[in-house]
C-alpha cells in the first residue's frame, strides 16, 4: 500500500512540474519567465478541473449500478402481489420438505394362514 501511495505523489509532483515548466516557458533556448504563458495556465485549469469531474462522474455511476444490481438482486420479490408471496412461501416449503419412504406390507405371511 506505501508503495502504490508513493507511486501515485511521484506521478502528481511530475504533473505539477511539467504544468510549471510549460506555463513558464518561453521559448527554445530562452530563459524561463514566470507565468509567462497565461493561455497554458488557463489549459490547465480547465483540463484539471473537467477531468477530475468526469472522473468523480465515472466512479459514483459505477458506484450506483452495482448497488442498484445488487438491491435488485437481493430484492426481487418486491413487486409480487398477495397471492405470488403465498404461492412462494408454499412453494419453498414444499421444496424443503422430504418425502418420508413408503412402507411396503408383505402379504406372504398372511397366506401362510389361509
């Protein structure tokens, strides 16, 4: 786990420095001045914010469809009726119960008497 968090500050510190380093340029060859790029700071601005919006969108949607699916899944007999709740409670205690083994009667004894 500290190595993903240590993975994830190099890669923002990177970001940053790279979003410095371009609004502070200048030109090929030529020192750098601050904030000299105006255009590239308000890219920026823009590409942070939209992305992390669309980001935050992308995971509370899949955050909601899997507790939608799962509440479906646990809660689909929600839209039965009287008559199909009694139906399925019947049902499911006639598939719980066990047939009890049926005796046979041997007559052959009783033909011995007669």
């Amino acid at each position: 786990m500290r190595n993903i968090l240590l993975e994830i500050c190099q890669k923002l510190i990177i970001k940053l420095l790279i979003r410095y380093w371009t609004i502070d340029s200048v030109g090929r060859d030529q020192q750098a001045m601050l904030n000299f790029n105006k255009g590239w700071m308000l890219f920026f601005f823009i590409y942070g914010i939209l992305g992390h919006f669309f980001l935050i969108n992308i995971i509370i949607a899949i955050l909601v469809e899997k507790y939608i699916a799962t509440k479906n899944k646990l809660d689909k007999s929600n839209n039965l009726n009287e008559f199909q709740k009694e139906w399925k409670t019947i049902k499911h205690m006639i598939l719980k119960m066990k047939p009890k083994q049926k005796v046979k009667i041997n007559l052959d004894f009783l033909l011995k008497f007669i």
